[in-house]
C-alpha cells in the first residue's frame, strides 16, 4: 500500500502495540502536546486496548469484554488516532522511515513508540503444540480455555507465580480438579521469602488447588487423539490433566526491534529517557530492558511511559531511574503484598508476625535502621504503611513492633482504624501501585474537583482503575476529606464482584423466594458468570442456614477439605481427625486408630491441641477405606463447622473440680457435631476456675462455679488473642444449653461467611448479643427451636460417602479417584 503522507507540519507518530503500557504512555503524550503528533497505531491483536490485569476474572466467568475493555474504538477516533487492529508489524525500515505491517499497511514515521510487549514462555519439551495446550495472555486465550473446560475434569498449570495462580484458580471455578506444577519451592519465588510462600501454598490448597513444587516437566503426553493426557516429570512421575497450561513466565518481544539494527539483550535497550539506540525509537513495557532489568509489574510500565511521554512532548522531565517494585495483589482471592527486597541478608534485622489460624504472614527488614523490604500474605491492611516506609528510604523511630500492630501506638489501646493508617501516610505515598497515584495526588483531586465516589476518582487520577486493590484505601481519603457527608452514603458492600446485591439482599431474597441451590439463587439474581470463590461458598453456606434438609448442596461450592472432608496436607496426603468427643476415648477406639494407622502406612499420628488424634499422610483414594475400618464420626477438624469441645477431668477424678466437665463437654459435643457455620468453631469446659481447658480463648467456654456455669463467647487464640466475653451465669445444664445453642444460631444467621465468633462479636457488640440471646426469652426459643431444625437435617459425612461408594455412586468414586500425581515405575 501506498505510504501515508504528512499531514501539514505535525509530526507522525507511530506506535507499534496496541496494551496497555504503550496505550498509556500515548495518553499522556496526547495530553501534554495536544495537535502536536498524528498518530497511527498498529494492534497484532483484533481487540481494541483492554486491561490484561483483569483477565484472571475472565477466566473466572465473573467479567466479559465489557469489564476489561479500557479504551473503545470511539476513544480512538475522538483524538483522531488512526488504528489498525489485525495488523501485526512486520518490519521497521528505518532508512524509509516506514512501519510496515504483514498485512501491506505502511505508515511513515517522525517518531516510532516501540510498546510490543511480551508472550509467555512456551517450555521446549516434547508435546508444547498439542491440543489442549494453552498460554494465559489475551482474551481469546481466556476463551479457549472456558470452551476445553466445558468438557475436561482435569488441569495442569505449569508455573507458580501470579499469572499460574490466577489461570488455576480461574479453572478451578469451572469445577475442574487443578494442580499447579512449580519448578522450585517456593510460590511467587520473586516476591515471597519462603515463610509467605508456604502461607500463600495453604490457603491456596484450602480453596481446592494442587501444587506440586520442585516438580521439572520433561514431556507434555498425548492420548492416541493428539490430545494432551497429562505430564511427566523429571523424577519419573506423571501427572493425568486435559487442560495444560503454560504461565512459567514470559519474554520481552524484541525480535522486530532486532532485525531493525536497534540495540536488544533480553529486551530492547533504552536509556533513562526511554529512548533505543535509535533516538526517533522510543521503547516502553514488558518489551523494554533498562540498566540491566525486565518488567513485568504494570506500576513500572506506566512510571516508563510517564517519563517517555514528557521526553516526546519535548518537555524537560526526571530520568527514568528504575523501579522500587512493590505490588499488592489478590492472588486466587488471597491479599498479597511484597516491597523492597523480601530475602534480605545477614545484615538485615527482620520483624516478623505469624497467625497461621488465619493464615497471616507478615514481615519487615530493616538495614541500617531502615526498612529494605516486606511482605504481607493473607492481610494486606498495612501495605500503604509499609509501601511508603520502604520507598521513602528514612531511618524508623520508635518501637518497631509498632509497624505491624499500630494499635500499640495508638491511645489506650486500641486499635487503629483503616482510615487513621490512611490519614497518617505521608502525601508522597503511593495509594495506586499499578497506576503511580500518590495520596496527595488523590486528595487534591478529591478536594478541588467535588469527587464523592471511588468511581469518580478513578476516573480523574486512575487510582483504582487497574486491579482495584486500593480501593479501599480511596475511600478512606474520601471520609478523609468530606467526612460524615460521605459515610451517611456509605457505598453499599455487594457480596463479591459477580453481584450488586449485598450479603443481606442475597440472604433476604433466599428467604422471600425459597430459593434451594446454588444454581438457582444465581440464576434468580441475575448473577455475572458462574460465581466465584469468595460467592459461591457463601451461597451455599447461606442456603443450609436458611432451608436445613431442604437445600440442594454443592460440592463445586465448597473448598476441597470440606469436599473430601479431610485436611489436604502439603504434600497432597490427608489428614484424618476421628472425632472424640470431650477428648474422651476408650482402650478399644484407641487400638483400632493404631490397627489403621499399621493398616494404611500412616506415617505420622499425633495428638491434637483438641484432644484428639490425629492420622496425617493418609492416600486421597484412602480415605473411604480408612474412615471404614476406624468406624468412628468424622470429627468435622477440616469444616467451617463445630470441631471440638475441650474438657477438663473435672469432678468426676480432680479433687478441686465443682462439676462433672466431662460428662457436660460430651453432652455439648454429640449434641453440636458436624454442624455448619460461619466459621469453626470450639467449645471448652471446665470444672473450676483454674480454666485447664482454656475456656476464655474458645468460641463457647464454660466454666463451673460453685452452684452455676459461667458462658464466655468470642475467645480467640493465635497472634490476636481476644479473651472471651461473659454472656450469661445458669445453675442447670439445660439452660446452659438453650443459651449454647441459641448463641450458635444467632451467629450462624447473622455472621458472614467466614467470620469467626471473636470477630462477629466484637462487631455486634456483647450487649446486643446479650439481650437477643439471654434477655429475650421468646427470641431465644424461636432461636433454639431453629436451631433444633438444623441439627435435624445434618448428616454424618464419613458414614454417608462410604455407603454412596459401597451403592457404587459414579460421582464418589470420581472424587475418590488415586492422586493425579503418581510414580511411574521404571525398569
């Protein structure tokens, strides 16, 4: 084709990507030199600019192209941008000056913004083009991979960093068995120290996806269709999957750069300026090497194209020095945060905090007084704190401690709010990591310009545009500034991103429309997608509260202990808790839990702090056989459910005991096993106020008097301890348990999913609690009486699942299945 000419005395600018670095960096150029350039832009995909931080929803099915698309073709067209979607470039003459692309389009050029970005890492093994083989970068990627999953029960994801994680969670939602295949042995090895990797393993495992570490994949397998079967690794074993992914990192695209004589190691080579070896040759994103670093983070990409476009607009702009990375993220629905350097090394002093009940991790280095690097996995509450205290490079004053728990430097005690770490950062600190946006950026655009919304501020500054993260930290600066003429219209929390209703609209609609099934209250609603981790749990937990022995439950809504009903180990094994119930067993039971654990090979047994036993290692396809020869109840230890209760001897054999503790703690337990709450929950007794069972950090604890029983509610124990709060002080053993019972249920309807009873009560308050539970007596019975309707409807799981596969049920036997990672024996 015919090259386009000049139009009068602008120059032409050619920008050679169509993502999100190079989209950005055109932005502002546009901004700071309106009429200064006509600009062509070259798109080897046929979508027009879309945001790929967004495609982990894609894949999910809670997001479509409306959700991702961030600049339409009208945006184009209203600055007058001429663009060529479907038209990969296929060489840069620089002695023309002249884009060309493979399909004949050629567009001269003044100035080239080189903003390819990358492709990911194929691994050169055998079987890397089978069908069924897959790369997670676009949209249609996204596509083939819902399309494979409608028909595959299995996948593979090879590699464990953000983009592996977020494929497996993405195909796990679509019901598929998934296991992430990592060379080393640590999760997001770049940004996790090997304690935050471990962290993010558990609670990753938790939502019901394998990981295999130290696994090396040498051969991709076929079945006699040509399609992918599974993989073999290096130490001989295989892996069954129908679905493999490959997200085992990416490479900068370089090559057009290359054959047009422009400088390129891994990437291509630019100066602080983002200028290449050709200065009419600007380079920004994934694509780009500078002083010696490769990119991957949308934070770097875009402080690159802030600085390339003040250079193009001819302004004089603050080199490009390099990145401080930070990132905050929900990696498979878990809060992540790493800064500065995460290792360390012998001269680093480390502040660490552990609570692996909730699956907490935090850390912080210091050198030289100063914080070098930190971590945060499953809480990233202090990430602005901590992201300026990094970057801002200045010696830390006071206690240390301080830094992850503010609450000690707060008054009396207590602890500081998520607005008050807001307000306290400094004006320099960075709220949006993905975009740049600092507070004081925030704020002036809050305070000059009337914003009341977080959509208006993202609008204005980007800040929570990209992956939404700081959000939170946005509204805080929106109570910041415009106080109670904000929080009087509080935004209305929804239960996820699939919806716009709210945890209350979902559960009042269950009720209003005696609604049975996952499927159907998503359907009636009006959901986006197929659900996803945070909803569907949620949903299916709601619907057994609301409709006991009438609910439909869904395997696919539950994480895979609650599926297998065992804890999945580390290593893939189970971990096997008979219940026992007050810790009280026999000679009988304890010798069959031995002939078992010889049986079965298990390879370690051990008493639990709930004074039980408990069998770890046990084989998936296992456990029916197991749970069939110990001939015990489960004892729910994996279940978002009443587990133990604690006793004491009490006064049947301790000299100093009031009440028969044992006796009680049993009672209590037969009568509360394997019921379904918001969160675990465990229950002690004592007979006396020495407390041995430790009734003052459990969810219920009694504790005997001389003529009474004293109730606690929401004990905790773990790095937040939080004592138990009285209740209510009863002489009988049947009032003890209406209020027992008439407490679980209030917190089973009015808690959310996941929260535990320290938490719920500390946010309803005691009093509250108090007079719907003990002072009203008529809502206390209505409550009891509901209560005795749920545990009527409950089932015992382990005795359930062997008799379905003792009948021969398809579906227990698939989810019985051996362990997809098995040893091939080698002659």
């Amino acid at each position: 084709m015919r090259a386009l000419e000049r139009t009068g005395s602008r120059e032409r600018l050619v920008v050679i990507g169509n993502g999100m670095a190079g989209i950005r960096c055109l932005d502002a150029l546009l901004e700071r030199a309106p009429g200064r350039f006509d600009v062509t832009v070259f798109s080897a995909e046929e979508r027009t600019n879309y945001d790929r931080i967004q495609l982990s929803g894609v894949l999910l099915g809670e997001k479509g192209w409306d959700d991702v698309v961030l600049n339409d073709d009208a945006w184009y067209a209203e600055r007058g941008i001429t663009l060529h979607l479907g038209a990969k470039v296929a060489r840069i003459d620089r002695e023309r000056r002249v884009v060309v692309s493979e399909n004949g389009i050629e567009a001269p050029y003044d100035k080239v913004l080189y903003a390819t970005g990358s492709r990911a890492f194929v691994l050169p093994v055998p079987g890397r083009d089978l069908d069924g083989v897959y790369v997670f970068r676009t949209y249609e990627d996204c596509d083939a991979m819902i399309e494979r999953a409608k028909t595959a029960t299995r996948a593979a994801v090879i590699g464990g960093g953000l983009l592996g994680l977020e494929a497996a969670r993405g195909l796990a939602a679509h019901g598929l068995e998934v296991t992430v295949v990592h060379l080393v042995s640590t999760l997001m090895e770049r940004q996790l120290d090997a304690a935050g990797g471990e962290y993010l393993r558990r609670a990753i495992e938790q939502q019901g996806v394998h990981v295999a570490l130290g696994k090396k994949t040498e051969e991709i397998l076929a079945d006699e269709d040509g399609r992918v079967r599974g993989l073999r690794f290096a130490d001989g074993s295989t892996l069954d999957a129908e679905i493999v992914v490959m997200a085992a990192g990416i490479v900068p695209n370089a090559e057009l750069a290359k054959s047009a004589g422009i400088e390129c190691r891994r990437g291509v080579i630019v100066d602080d300026f983002l200028r290449t070896s050709d200065p009419d040759v600007y380079a920004v994103g994934e694509c780009v090497e500078h002083r010696g670093l490769c990119y991957g983070l949308v934070a770097p990409l875009y402080e690159m194209g802030r600085v390339a476009a003040a250079h193009l607009a001819g302004e004089t702009t603050a080199a490009y020095e390099g990145s401080v990375v930070s990132t905050k993220l929900k990696v498979s629905g878990v809060d992540v945060f790493s800064a500065g350097d995460p290792f360390g090394d012998g001269a680093c002093e480390i502040l660490r905090a552990e609570d692996s009940s909730a699956g907490v991790y935090k850390k912080v280095l210091f050198r030289d007084g100063k914080a070098v690097g930190a971590v945060l996995v499953g809480d990233a509450t202090l990430s602005g704190s901590l992201d300026a205290l990094v970057k801002g490079g200045t010696a830390v004053e006071g206690p240390r401690a301080a830094i992850l728990f503010p609450e000690l430097a707060s008054a009396g005690g207590a602890s500081a709010s998520p607005d008050a770490a807001v307000a306290a950062l400094p004006e320099s600190a960075t709220i949006c990591a993905c975009n740049g946006v600092a507070k004081g950026a925030v704020l002036c655009a809050i305070r000059e310009q009337g914003l009341t919304t977080r959509k208006e501020v993202a609008a204005c500054t980007n800040a929570s545009r990209s992956c939404g993260g700081c959000g939170p930290q946005v509204e805080s600066l929106l109570r910041l500034v415009h106080g109670d003429s904000v929080t009087a219209k509080p935004t209305k929390k929804t239960l996820c991103d699939c919806t716009s209703l709210s945890r209350e609209e979902v559960i009042a609609a269950i009720h209003e429309q005696h609604l049975t099934s996952v499927r159907e209250t998503m359907s009636v609603l009006g959901w986006a997608g197929d659900g996803c981790a945070t909803c569907r749990p949620a949903i299916n937990y709601y619907l057994t509260v609301a409709w006991p022995g009438e609910n439909e439950d869904d395997p696919r809504s539950r994480f895979v202990n609650e599926r297998v009903h065992a804890n999945i180990q580390r290593d893939g094994t189970y971990s096997v808790v008979p219940r026992m119930y007050g810790g009280v067993t026999t000679p009988d039971e304890l010798m069959r839990i031995a002939q078992v654990a010889k049986r079965f090979h298990v390879p370690t047994v051990k008493v639990t702090g709930g004074q039980r036993i408990d069998l770890l290692g046990v084989k998936k396809e296992d456990l029916p056989a197991v749970w069939k020869a110990l001939d015990m109840p489960s004892g729910f230890a994996y279940a978002k459910g009443v587990r133990t209760v604690k006793t004491c001897v009490g006064s049947t054999w301790c000299r100093f005991g009031t009440r028969d503790s044992m006796g009680f703690g049993i009672r209590v337990e037969r009568t509360f096993e394997n019921l379904w709450t918001p969160a675990k929950v465990k229950m002690a007794v004592n007979a006396c106020p020495r407390n041995c069972a430790e009734s003052l950090v459990k969810d219920v604890g009694l504790i005997a008097g001389e003529t009474e029983w004293e109730i606690y509610v929401g004990g905790n124990g773990g790095i937040k301890v939080r004592t138990a709060e009285l209740l209510a002080k009863v002489e009988s053993d049947d009032e003890a348990m209406d209020l027992i019972a008439a407490f679980l249920q209030h917190y089973r309807e009015d808690a959310t999913y996941g929260e535990r009873t320290a938490h719920w009560v500390e946010r309803v308050g005691i009093e509250a609690i108090r007079k719907a539970v003990v002072d009203d007596l008529e809502n206390r019975a209505a409550l009891v009486d509901r209560m005795e309707e749920a545990l009527e409807a409950r089932v015992e799981p382990w005795r359930e699942r062997v008799t379905k596969l003792e009948s021969g049920d398809e579906e227990m036997e698939r989810e019985f299945a051996p362990l997809r990672l098995k040893l091939k024996v080698v002659a």
